[in-house]
C-alpha cells in the first residue's frame, strides 16, 4: 500500500468518526454553549464600550460648558 493509499485512507476515517460526532446531542450541545457564550460575551463589550463612549462625552460635554 502506497503513501497516499495510507493518507487517504487516514482521511476516510477521520471523515467519517467527525460525522459520527457531528451527530451527537452532546456535541451539539456543547456546540449551543459555546455559541451561546460567545454571544454572551459580545452582549457584554457592546454594553461595556457604550458605557465608555457615554463617559467620553460627558467629558467632553464637560470641557465645552468650561469653555463657554
């Protein structure tokens, strides 16, 4: 058996063992929470930054009042 019989071979077995996983309720759950988490984490920097951006301007809004 050649090099490349062997690797493709490797390859049809991987490929199937990835489906079989693919298929299960656990990795489909985990896949959920993983989504779910990183959904979670970008709810959390978008609230974050909006803050920040709100500090900004009252800081600025505060320097103009000075000015004037």
């Amino acid at each position: 058996m050649t090099d490349g019989c062997k690797k493709f071979l490797w390859g049809v077995v991987a490929g199937v063992a990835a489906a079989a996983l693919i298929k299960t309720d656990t990795f489909r759950k985990g896949c959920a929470k993983v989504v779910a988490g990183g959904l979670q984490l970008k709810d959390d920097a978008k609230e974050y930054f909006e803050t920040i951006k709100e500090d900004a301007e009252d800081v600025k809004a505060e320097q103009d009042s000075k000015k004037a």
